[in-house]
C-alpha cells in the first residue's frame, strides 16, 4: 500500500523552504508532486520566455491577462517585503528531488483554464 504525505506550504516563506527540504530527506519519496502546471513549471525554472506584444494581444480573455499579472505582482511584492522569493518551496522541492533522482510529477490543472 501507498503512503502519501502533503506538506502545506505558503509561497514566500523561508520556513516552507526548509520544510519542503526536510520531508523529502526525513521520507526519501518515489514521487515528489508540484502544484505546477507544465507552463508554470517551465516559467519557474526560467525556460519560458518572456510575452512578446503579440502574445500579450493575442490573449483573447483580457481580464485573466491582468488577474494573472496581477497576482504575480503581488506574489513577487510579498516576496521582496520578507525576503524570499515567490516559489521558492517549489523550487527547492524540484532542486531536492533532481538532486536525488526523484521524479517530480506536476498536479495542478492549467492556470488558463482556472482563470
């Protein structure tokens, strides 16, 4: 049988960073899940480029466009007033398992779709 263990983090917390780092020492797993999505995932280890201007006018939806920008704004404010980065939990869950040879398996739907 299967034993699954869910570590809550926040998005801009150095102690979600050294949690992140420690269960997956403490519990050696088979699989580490993300709450990524791939596009999200590529954009979070900088392989996504940034928007062109005909990206940015090719978004049919406007209003996911500015929430999407919007929240990530806010994220990355966050994250300067307490001094860690947006994202880092997840990053230094996907550094902990490369580094291990776990493989990383991405459980979030597509961003788009939820906006």
């Amino acid at each position: 049988m299967a034993e699954l263990r869910i570590v809550g983090t926040a998005h801009v917390s150095q102690k979600s960073v050294e949690e992140v780092r420690a269960a997956i020492e403490e519990f050696r797993p088979d699989i580490v899940a993300i709450e990524l999505d791939p596009a999200r995932f590529s954009a979070l280890k900088k392989q996504a480029r940034d928007p062109t201007v005909d990206d940015v006018l090719e978004v049919k939806n406007f209003n996911s466009l500015l929430v999407q920008w919007l929240l990530s704004y806010l994220q990355r404010k966050i994250g300067i007033d307490v001094g860690v980065e947006p994202g880092a939990e997840m990053k230094a869950a996907i550094a902990e398992a490369e580094g291990r040879g776990i493989a990383i398996a991405l459980v979030d739907r597509d961003l788009r779709l939820t906006l």
